[in-house]
C-alpha cells in the first residue's frame, strides 16, 4: 500500500474536511501518498485527481462542506463507468481507496472491490445518521445543532403570534434527526418514518395542549414522515380539522447541510481518518470504520448500509411526558 486516494460522494456534511486532512496527514505519517479525488466518483471516472501533502489540507479542519467536494454520480451505477473508475485508479497508481459518505456511495464503494478487488474502506459522512454500524456519522451532531439553533428561533415568532408551526428536517428515510433535535427544542410532537403516531392521535395530542393553556406550538417532522402526503398537507389538514390553529409551515432544507463543525464532528472526523488508513495499510478493507461509545468500530460495506439501527423510541416516550 503506497498510495491511498480519498474522496467525498453524495451529500456533503459538515465533518468531511476534518476526516479528509486526518487523512492526508496520517498518509504523511506513514509516508504513504496521497491522491485527493475531486468530485467524488464523478472525478474517477474523469481522472480529475490531485496529489495532496499535509500542508494541501491546513485550514480547513473549521470549514463545512468538502474541500474535494462532492457529486451524486448516475454513471458509476453503471459497469462501463466503474470499469473507467477502476483503469483511472491503476493508471494512478493508486492502491487503496478511502470513500467519505453515505449509503449510496458506499454501495458504489462495495462494487468496485467486489468487481474488481479493488481495496476500499468507507467513512460515513452524512447528516443522516442512518449507517448500521455506527452511533454517530460525521456531521449528524453540527446538523442537530444547526436544527436546534433554528427551531429555538422560529419558536420566538411562533409564541410572539400565538402560532403552530411544522417544522421540516432532513433525513431521508431516517427520523434521526428530528427526533434528537425535537426532543433538544421541546416539540409537541415529533414526526418520523419509523413510527406512526397516526393523524387522530396528532390532532388528539393539539387538542389536549390548547386545553392544558399551550398558545404555541412546534410539531417538528422528518421528511420522510408519512402523516400527510407533505408537511404543507399536513398543515392544511390540520387547520381544516382545527380552524382555531394558526399554523405555518418552515421547511429547513441545506442549511442542515452547511456550516463549521462541531467539536464532536472534527474530533470524529480526524479519528475515523487515521484509523481509516491504518486499516489500508493493515490490509484489513471491505469496511466502514465506525465509532460506539467512544470506541472504534468496523463493519463490513454491506452490513453498514443494510443493517438495521434501531431508532431510540424511549425518547419519544420521554418526548411525550415533557409534554404533559
Ligand atoms: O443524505 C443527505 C441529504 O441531505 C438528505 O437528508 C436529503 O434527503 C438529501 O440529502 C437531499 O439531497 P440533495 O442535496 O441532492 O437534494
């Protein structure tokens, strides 16, 4: 293992440059090379490389989003674009590839050593948190408090005019971040994909809060909730069936994306880089480098995008007793 590539895929999140330099640096502390992809696989397949050293990667262990940046690649889901991928990767002559990202390019990750024995391990970046496998993925804590910093904004207007509002989060299909961030801002209710609180028990729980003096609210709602066809549904419907709510609808959208990383997210960041090229050179790939309770983990590609992580329902249960 001489040269090691690194590149980031799909969304970006807040985490990612800290792993990138951990990266480059732990290269430089085994005098391993280093070859930055740029773009993601997007960049393999059109050969747009650089070779970076310790001092390509200072100053941005504080900024968010990718200094490689990012792409979502429809032509590496195709076999002629990994074929390309991999004949880049040789001409390189790179060795062993680190891929910063989320399921889908974890499964692209997972093709190109099952096709062509190519060496690859994966460092779960997305603000998801929905990797089996592992606690935390880079940039779930700065979206959280991204979310947090918001919701406690937006609750200042909606008690200044006595309003409901729903507030949409990201997370595909996973509710992860609505339900931490919910619990955080103290929401009324709390929406995900994983569990159905059903439309009668939402509009139930909005009733016994105007009765118990409540003049405000915050429901906040994964995306990838089903309750309505849309959160703007879902507010419509409310108000047809409670026309004394006021309600508004925000959604977050990227800025749960962008901004520093936390503390926690550089700290991770530079932990999963160096173990993550340590595990190259110790011939051990195949697998996302994780982290559980402060320990280091490692779970095979696919087990980490399969796997089932089971969310915490105990805290919607704590969610609905601060509620009372
Ligand atoms: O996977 C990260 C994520 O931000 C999801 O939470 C969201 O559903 C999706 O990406 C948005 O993707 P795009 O930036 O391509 O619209």
């Amino acid at each position: 293992m001489k040269t090691i590539g690194v590149l980031t895929s799909g969304g970006d999140s807040p985490g990612m440059n800290s792993a990138i330099r951990s990266v480059v640096r732990t290269c430089a502390h085994y005098d391993k090379k280093c070859i930055g992809i740029v773009r993601g696989f997007s960049g393999l397949i059109e050969n747009n490389t650089k070779i970076l050293n310790t001092r390509s990667v200072r100053g941005i262990i504080n900024r968010g989003g990718t200094f490689l940046y990012s792409a979502r690649c429809e032509e590496f889901k195709t076999k002629a674009g990994r074929s390309q991928a991999h004949e880049n990767l040789k001409k390189a002559e790179i060795d062993g590839l680190i891929v910063i990202g989320g399921d889908g390019s974890f499964t692209g990750a997972m093709l190109l050593e099952k096709e062509f024995g190519f060496p690859v391990v994966g460092i779960p970046g997305t603000i998801d948190n929905d990797l089996f496998g592992t606690t935390h993925t880079l940039g779930y804590d700065t979206a959280l408090n991204t979310v947090m910093d918001a919701i406690d904004k937006i609750r200042d207007t909606a008690i200044s005019h006595h309003r409901l509002f729903l507030v949409e989060v990201m997370g595909a299909d996973a509710g992860y971040i609505a339900l931490n961030s919910g619990l955080a801002i103290g929401a009324q209710e709390i929406l995900i994909p994983e569990v159905n609180m059903s439309f009668d028990n939402l509009i139930n729980s909005l009733k016994t809060s105007k009765k118990s003096g409540k003049t405000s609210s915050i429901i906040v709602v994964a995306e990838g909730d089903k309750t309505g066809k849309n959160v703007f549904d879902l507010a419509s419907k409310i108000e047809d069936t409670l026309p004394r709510y006021e309600t508004r609808v925000s959604v977050l959208g990227h800025i749960q994306r962008g901004g520093s990383p936390t503390c926690f997210d550089r700290v991770l960041g530079t932990q999963l880089g160096v173990r993550a090229v340590e595990s190259l050179i110790e011939n051990n790939h195949g697998l996302m480098i994780g982290i559980n309770s402060g320990k280091i983990t490692f779970t095979p590609l696919n087990k980490a995008i399969k796997g089932k992580t089971k969310i915490n329902k105990e805290l919607l249960r704590m969610s609905k007793i601060m509620n009372t």
